[in-house]
C-alpha cells in the first residue's frame, strides 16, 4: 500500500465521525424550527417549506460526501419527465443512508419511515412537520396517504420495512405501498440502489466506519401502472421480480 493510501485511510475514520456530527447537529437545528412550528395552529401550510428545506439539506449532504471523499452518489434517470405527476416510489434499502439520498431529488416527497424513526430527536419533528407518517397506523395510514398522493403528493416507500438482511438481494416486500397507488390511482415508480454491501447495512452502528470511498449507485426504472382488477398482492409480485430482476445485474 503506498503512502499516499495510507494517509486517506488515516483521514477516512475522522472525516466520517464528523460528518455525522455535522449532520446530527444541523439535524437538530432543522427540529427545533420545526418543534416550534409543530406548536402552530395552520402548521399544515409550512409542511412543504419544510419538505423543501429537507430536500437542500439532504442534496448539500450527498455533495458534502462526494467533496469529503467518503461517499460518491451517482444518480440515473432522475430527469424531469420522470419524476413528473404524482407516483408511488418505492426502493430496496441496503443501508442506513438511502432515505437521505433519494428525497434529495425526489420533488416534494413524503415518506413512510419506521415509528422508531419519527420518535428520533434527531429527525423525528422535522419529519412530523413535513407530513411523513410512520408505517404502523394500518388501514388508516392507507386512506389518508393515498389521499395525499391523489391530492398531488408523490411517496416514497421501502416496502421491504427494514433495511435488506446480509446475504440477502431482497427482503420480502410488503404490500401497503401497491394498496395506496391503487387507491390513489398512480404509478408505482422503481428505484433500484447498489451500494457496497459493508455501508451501513442492517445490523452495522452508524460509526463503523465501511471501506472508503464508497459509491452509491441509484436508478429511476420503468414505471408500472396497476392493472385494473389486480389485487395488491399481484402488483406486489410483480414489482418484486422486477427488482429481482435489477439487481441480479448489479
């Protein structure tokens, strides 16, 4: 190894704890704002500045990564014909990092996050104010996202639930996200990720630190449009062999 790839591995592990800190601190900064709006009586109104704010964060993070030399994301088929009108996005979720990345193009975007995630002081009231939802309101987490999309939001789901378990391609997908773009009447848009399989996967803490530089690549594919008549689980087969599909060419 020479001297040269030494000292960047001497470099990797502080400029990683950093830019953690740098991200948890700024994180804390957006939830105070947005503790306060929580408070506000048409807090409603404030929801996309916030979304709008998320999404300039999330797009500096990704550049701050690229310019640290730690993570490079490579973004394909985000073109604005693409991501037009409302859809159901839905992505396989290999690591820690993959929400902050993908809402940093998707426009005005909510999530489907894990309860654990909206109780976070980290991210939790910013998320709440945005107008995310966690994923375990059932039936009436359906009827009003789906009311939403068809209101003009766009969703993003990992219907996987949990990030991919090692040695996996893909955890078995769950059908809620076919359930609202059918209810919603839109398409459910594929986003196919591939990342090296040691960047924060299930089961790894956020400071263990992976080999550096990573790259993270992130594809827009073809959209599928329910088939009148098809039942969710129908679409969620089929959604998940076109993801099996994707990655068993990665």
């Amino acid at each position: 190894m020479t001297l040269a790839r030494r000292l960047l591995r001497v470099y990797h592990y502080p400029a990683n704890i950093f830019s953690w800190t740098l991200f948890a601190v700024v994180g804390l900064g957006l939830n105070a704002v947005s503790a306060v709006l929580l408070l506000s009586r048409h807090r409603e109104r404030h929801a996309p500045a916030v979304r709008a704010a998320m999404r300039r964060l999330f797009a500096a993070w990704c550049a701050w990564l690229h310019v640290s030399r730690l993570i490079y994301v490579r973004f394909h088929g985000f073109t604005p014909d693409a991501l037009s009108g409302p859809a159901v996005y839905i992505a396989n979720h290999p690591g820690l990092l993959d929400a902050t990345f993908i809402l940093a193009r998707l426009p005005d975007a909510i999530c489907i996050f894990k309860p654990a995630i909206m109780r976070n002081p980290v991210l939790g009231p910013a998320a709440r104010m945005a107008g995310f939802v966690a994923g375990d309101s059932g039936v009436d987490l359906i009827r009003d996202v789906a009311a939403r999309v068809s209101g003009g939001n766009s969703l993003l789901v990992f219907p996987e639930g949990t990030r991919t378990v090692p040695g996996r391609t893909l955890n078995p997908l769950k059908p809620g996200f076919a359930l609202i773009a059918t209810r919603a009447r839109v398409p459910v848009r594929l986003i196919v990720i591939r990342a090296p399989r040691d960047l924060v996967p299930k089961g790894w803490s956020w400071w263990r630190a992976p080999q550096f530089p990573a790259c993270v690549d992130i594809t827009l594919l073809q959209e599928l449009d329910p088939v009148p008549g098809e039942s969710a689980t129908r679409l969620t087969d089929r959604v998940a062999r076109e993801f099996t599909a994707a990655l068993a060419t990665s």
